[in-house]
C-alpha cells in the first residue's frame, strides 16, 4: 500500500492511501505531481517533493510505499 503523508510545520496532518479507491481529493493532490497512484506503486523507490494546494498553504510529502517486493 502507498500512503502520502502531508506535513505541515513538522507535524503530520493527514496520511492518504493512494489505491484504485482513492478519493477525488486524493486524485488531485496526486494529479499535481502528474503521479498517478499506478506511478507511484511502480516507483520502487521512496519519492519526496512538495504540493501547493488550493488554500495556498505549502505542505511537505513524503511517500511511504510499503507491502512491496
């Protein structure tokens, strides 16, 4: 499972599964990075970067992919 953790001042707010049962919101917030959740499950590798979401407030993310061969 891939879950993107949004974190705002050091601290964790939120933690998304990205899967085929993503929400709208999830799908978005993926969507800015032009990462689909098939993207991120075929990155082997942990991906960090940042996304500016519509309040315009900055959130740092990291993507934990776990359960992967």
């Amino acid at each position: 499972m891939i879950k993107v953790r949004l974190v705002r001042l050091g601290k964790p707010i939120q933690s998304l599964p990205l899967t085929d049962g993503a929400t709208v919101d999830d799908m978005i917030l993926a969507s800015e990075q032009n990462l689909t959740p098939d993207m991120l499950r075929l990155n082997k590798e942990p991906v960090q970067g940042t996304w500016k979401l519509k309040d315009g407030d900055t959130y740092y993310v990291e993507h934990n992919i776990t359960g992967g061969r």
